[in-house]
C-alpha cells in the first residue's frame, strides 16, 4: 500500500511538471510581446512637390499607457512642417487629455527641423491598452529627395503611476518626386498625341486591306 501510494505521487509529480513545462512557454510567449511605437505608413511617397501630407505617429501592443512623450526629427531640405494633432489613443472612454506640442522648428539645426511633443490622461483613471494613433502630423514638400529618414527619439512612455513601460521604435521614410516641368509634359502630350495618330492610320490602313480583300 506504501508503495503504491509512492508511485501514485511520483506518476502525479512527473505529470504536473510536464503540464508546467508544456504551459510556461505559451505564457512567455505572451509577456514577451513588445510595445512598438512607430510612423505609419512605414514609407510614404510624395508625388510632388508643394504636396501637403500626413503621417501617423501610432503604438502597439502597449499595456496601461498613461502618459506618452516623444521627438520627432525629419529632412527640412525635403519637408516643413505644418501641423501636429493629438490622435483618439488615450482619449478611450471619453477620458480627457493634455496635448502638448513644446517645439516644432523646422530650423533644428542645419540638415533637420524637429517635432517635441508629449500626452497624458487627466484624472484618477486608468491606462489604456492596445494600440492606435498618438498623433498625426502634417508637412508640406518643399524639394525633390530621398528615401530621407524620419526619426523618432527621446520617447517616453508611462503607466498611471509614473512607471516606465519598455517599447521599441521603428523609424519612418520619405521620398519627394520631382515635379513635372512644363516642357516635358508639353512633349510627353505631343507624344501620346503622334502615337494616337499612327494607331489610327494603321488601323484605317488594316481595315481597307480587309475590306479590299
């Protein structure tokens, strides 16, 4: 009877370890899942330039997020900046929020202006989880270029208690097109047209062979 009350506890040991070590990695899986704050679209095409665009500064993955605050660098021999507006992310539930844009220079330094912006939810209330837009950012194009980078850096993210939440970040990318000149587009018209003409005569031309025949 001892004996078998032994095997009974070794067989139920063995099995309860084998049912931790089969579940530990789906739970690791789970908390390793990082928080990314990046710019969407990753890479954006400007088809001219004097174009007016928007990108998005977005996050996910984030648990409880408090409060955000973030810069953003981007090439002022390609771009100027316009405008930035807060996003819908920490607005959940109707909660209110302080946004804060500190700087916007497009005159940083002699290559980059820069974006200094920052977030939080006002009141005793809880973070918000998930992912969604932080801000949107609107530049206008002032010069062909690129791909030319938009960095992100000295980003800060915290929970209703000031505690730091660790994230990733994912740079984006631009590209400004040159614009068509009037010359060019006079003869790429001329072009089409001349190509329009030729068409129109074989065709006429291949009908009357047919016709004949």
């Amino acid at each position: 009877m001892v004996k078998q009350s032994i095997s009974t506890c070794v067989i139920l040991g063995a099995s309860l370890l084998l049912a931790m070590a089969v579940l530990a990695p789906a739970h690791a899986d789970v908390q390793q899942t990082p928080t990314q704050v990046y710019l969407s679209p990753e890479s954006y095409t400007v088809p001219d330039i004097g174009s007016t665009f928007s990108l998005n500064i977005s996050i996910q993955n984030v648990t409880n997020l408090f409060a955000w605050e973030l810069k953003l660098y981007y090439p002022n021999d390609v771009l100027n900046g316009t405008t930035v507006t807060e996003g819908n992310f920490l607005k959940a539930v109707g909660v209110n929020t302080f946004f804060y844009p500190f700087e916007f220079n497009d005159n940083y330094n002699a290559t980059h202006g820069r974006l200094g912006v920052a977030c939080t939810r006002l009141g005793e209330v809880a973070g918000v989880d998930g992912g969604g837009v932080l801000a949107t950012v609107t530049f206008n194009s002032t010069s062909n270029g690129g791909p030319e980078n938009l960095h992100l850096s000295d980003v800060k993210l915290s929970d209703p208690n000031a505690t730091k939440i660790p994230f990733y970040t994912v740079d984006g990318e631009v590209t400004v097109l040159p614009e068509f000149s009037t010359a060019f587009l006079f003869l790429f018209l001329m072009t089409l047209t001349l190509l329009a003409i030729i068409l129109r005569k074989r065709l006429v031309n291949h009908r009357g062979i047919f016709h004949t025949a």
